[in-house]
C-alpha cells in the first residue's frame, strides 16, 4: 500500500509494508501516484509501463520522466516501494503465540481528591465505592505478576487511581516489596505514578525521584481550560495550586522520565494554544490527548470538530519545529515516532498488549485488561488470588490486532497505531475489534505530522 500526501511544503510517500518513508521531488511525486493507479504494473514491460507515465504526465518533459522512473524502479526493485505485505502470513502464528503478563496498573486509589468532569473513573471511584489498595492485596499482585510473568526479566508497574498520592504509605511498601523480589526473582521492576500533583510534598517527590522509572503529571493546559474540566470536589478551580507543584516536579525530574499528560475536548478545539501554554511554562515532555467520551456528552468531540482538530495539528507540528530551531525543543508524545527501529512486530500488530500482557488491579485484588475496563462485570479477567481465569475473554484480546479489524486492513496508519485502543474502540462501537472512526482520523494526521517533522529535522 502507497499513502502519499503534502505537508508543510513536503511531499511524502509512505510505502505502507516495508515501512519506507520517501521525501521527493514534485515528478517522482506524481509518478508514483500514477503507478499506483496502473493496476496491471507487475506484468507490464517496461517499455508499456514508460509510455503509460508519458501519457499521464503531459505536464513533465520525456527526459525527466524518463529519469524520474529510473529512480522510482530502484525504489520498487529494492523492496521499498509497492512492497509485499510481509506480516499476513504470519498473522495465523501470531495469534498462537505465548503470552506472559509483564505489567500491572495497580489502582492503589479508587478515590481522588479532584471532580473532573471528564473522568471516565467516575471521580476515581469507578462508578463503585470508593476504596485504597491495602499492602496485603498489592503484595499479592506483585506475586502474581512475578509468577506470571515466567521468563520475563523486566516488568512494569503503573500506580494509578484515582489519586494514588492518597494511598502514599502503601506505594512505598510496595515498592520495598518489589524491590525485595528482584534479586531472589531476577526480576527487576520499574515503576511509574501518575498523579494530578495536588498532594506533591518534599517527603513524596523525593520518593517518587528515587523509585519511579518515570512520572505523569495531569494538567491540561491554560487556567481557564484545566478550571473547567478538573476542578476539586467543591466546584472550585485546581490550576493555581497545582501548577507550582507540577513545575517543581518536573524540574527536579531533570533527564529523568516524566512527561505532562493533558485532556482537550469539544471545549478547548484549538488545543494547540494549551501544548504552547505548557511549553512556554517550561515544560519538555508533554502529551495533550483527545477526550474518549460517550456521544451524548456536551464536552465530547463530534465528527464536524474533526477538520478543526486536524489543522491543529498542523499548527501544533508547525510550532513545535519552530521552537526546535530555536534551540527549545519539546517533545510532544503524539509526534515522537522512531521511524528506524519502532516498536517490534508483536506490538506493531497488537498494541499495548491489554488483556494479555497487561493487566489492572483493583483494590480488591480483581483483574481486568486495563484501567478504563475496570468496573465492567463483562471484563472480568480473575484475581490476585486465582491469577487469570477468565481465558476465553483472555484469548478474546490476544486474536485482536490489525488483521482482525476491517477498517485497518487498509489503513496507512495501522503499524504505527497498532489497531489503537481496545477500549475506546469497545466503548464507542461495541466491540475490542471495532474501531473509533474519530479517533482514528487523529492518529491519521498525528502520523502524517510527525513524519513530516522528521523531514524537516534530517
């Protein structure tokens, strides 16, 4: 599959299977578009395929496009134009392979100290009673993870909420308990905490500087933005006592993992202006995401915000590429794309790994595939005391991946995205091997954008 298209004064040709990316000039541009049209290419001599470009390239002189195409052949001969398809024949291995869990989201929390109005936790409690994780039921989900995760070395731990902050004492006996596993185990874990900052002291930032592999810190932008949507339980606005925190916490991070992590909805559609807030307050690592919420909400995006939100990414890639040349660089998380090794073949095709290798834990001890699952009865996956019971469900997850979904068969953007979220694609169509058609559109032009960027960078 070939996805052409301009940007930014780039032409960019994508050859979708072999994963090749090319930045040509306006001929070898719209040669390639004519081939891709030439339905019988492959057994046509190259005599006939010459006068086939003559006759749709008035606008070109036969010099050039006879020179034109002998690049283009190239491109073709060395496999990195109209490439095979070299993943489907393996796809039937793929869905048989083994799986191991290597990650938990532990919810420690499933109370927060925030109302925000787009929280599909429903105010950190999961839409049941509100709880705190105890040592006893983490540490049996630490074991679990140990035992499931077999010959694994590396494992990750993710402590969310909810506000996890609110359940402080217990992280840090989880982490000592981790810790305490690693040599006997050869294992070794790497945490994260995502907080909304509001409870951030000395005592707790030194922790977390100490333990956690990497910190995600919530604010979603200009003041009147983050008021709106992340206010605290008494309807009162959370930016100007967070913002001190965050900034301290992200500081004292240096070139250690963090980033920002902020929400836009159909409330703030030109986002772009909350990335630039957050990167002139000074921060490096930022990931501004679209609100996944149900239809009917006033705040979720609809299909007539979509041609708004893609010019927003262009003046976002825009912006972005200006501060670089200045020497001020940010890195946006939707356009880092490694576009010389990437991701490896398993998580090209399936994603995060949800519901196989990575699972959330309540604060019972209950397992699903992933955070946003949590509280659905149909998600059931087991629990720290039985590990994973559920295996129909299990293997329900495991066949889901770029093959399994229609609309990503023919898709440009499926290796990159991996099929995208199994959630947002349940919640917004009914079912894992569905897809969002809204959010789909927005990984479409993430990529296209980052890949430009990449161009103007090299």
């Amino acid at each position: 599959m070939i996805h052409q298209y301009k940007n930014n004064g780039y032409n960019i040709v994508m050859d979708v299977e072999s994963g090749s990316i090319h930045v040509v000039d306006d001929i070898v541009y719209d040669m390639i578009a004519a081939l891709s049209h030439h339905t019988d290419r492959k057994q046509t001599n190259d005599d006939k395929i010459k006068d086939y470009l003559l006759e749709q390239l008035p606008q070109y002189d036969k010099s050039e496009i006879l020179e034109a195409y002998e690049e283009v052949s190239y491109l073709i001969d060395n496999g990195s134009l109209f490439s095979e398809d070299p993943y489907e024949e393996y796809i039937g291995e793929f869905t048989k392979r083994q799986t191991v869990v290597k990650a938990l989201c532990m919810h420690v929390s499933h109370d927060c100290n925030l109302a925000c109005r787009y929280c599909f936790a429903g105010e950190g409690e999961y839409h049941g009673k509100r709880a705190l994780m105890s040592f006893e039921v983490g540490k049996k989900a630490l074991d679990f993870l140990v035992n499931a995760s077999k010959g694994r070395r590396n494992l990750e731990v993710d402590f969310f909420g909810g506000e996890p902050l609110m359940n402080f004492e217990v992280v840090k006996q989880l982490v000592a308990y981790g810790r305490s596993l690693e040599k006997e185990h050869d294992k070794e874990f790497r945490f994260t905490i995502t907080t909304n900052g509001l409870l951030l002291d000395d005592e707790k930032l030194d922790f977390i500087n100490q333990e956690m592999d990497n910190l995600v810190l919530s604010l979603d932008g200009r003041k009147e933005v983050h008021d709106r949507m992340r206010p605290r339980r008494g309807g009162q606005g959370s930016y100007d006592e967070i913002l001190p925190k965050i900034k301290r916490a992200a500081e004292s991070r240096k070139d250690r993992d963090h980033y920002i992590r902020g929400t836009y909805t159909r409330n703030n559609l030109d986002f772009s202006e909350d990335v630039k807030h957050l990167a002139e307050l000074g921060f490096e690592q930022i990931s501004v995401e679209p609100v996944v919420a149900a239809p009917d909400m006033e705040y979720a995006i609809r299909e007539e915000d979509v041609p708004q939100l893609l010019e927003q990414y262009d003046i976002l890639a825009k912006y972005l590429l200006e501060r670089k040349r200045k020497g001020c660089g940010v890195n946006f998380f939707h356009f880092m794309i490694d576009l010389t090794g990437g991701p490896c073949v398993a998580k090209r095709l399936s994603g995060c790994g949800s519901g196989t290798e990575y699972l959330a834990v309540t604060p019972d001890g209950d397992l699903y595939p992933c955070h946003q699952f949590v509280g659905m009865s149909d998600f059931l996956m087991g629990n720290v005391d039985t590990g994973v019971t559920n295996t129909v469900l299990q293997d329900s997850f495991k066949l889901c991946n770029v093959y399994s979904k229609t609309e990503c068969r023919d898709c440009f953007a499926r290796m990159y995205c991996s099929g995208g979220c199994a959630a947002n694609a349940y919640n917004l169509s009914g079912d894992i091997n569905g897809v969002y058609e809204i959010g789909c559109a927005l990984q479409r032009k993430r990529v296209e954008c980052a890949i430009m960027m990449k161009a103007a960078q090299d």
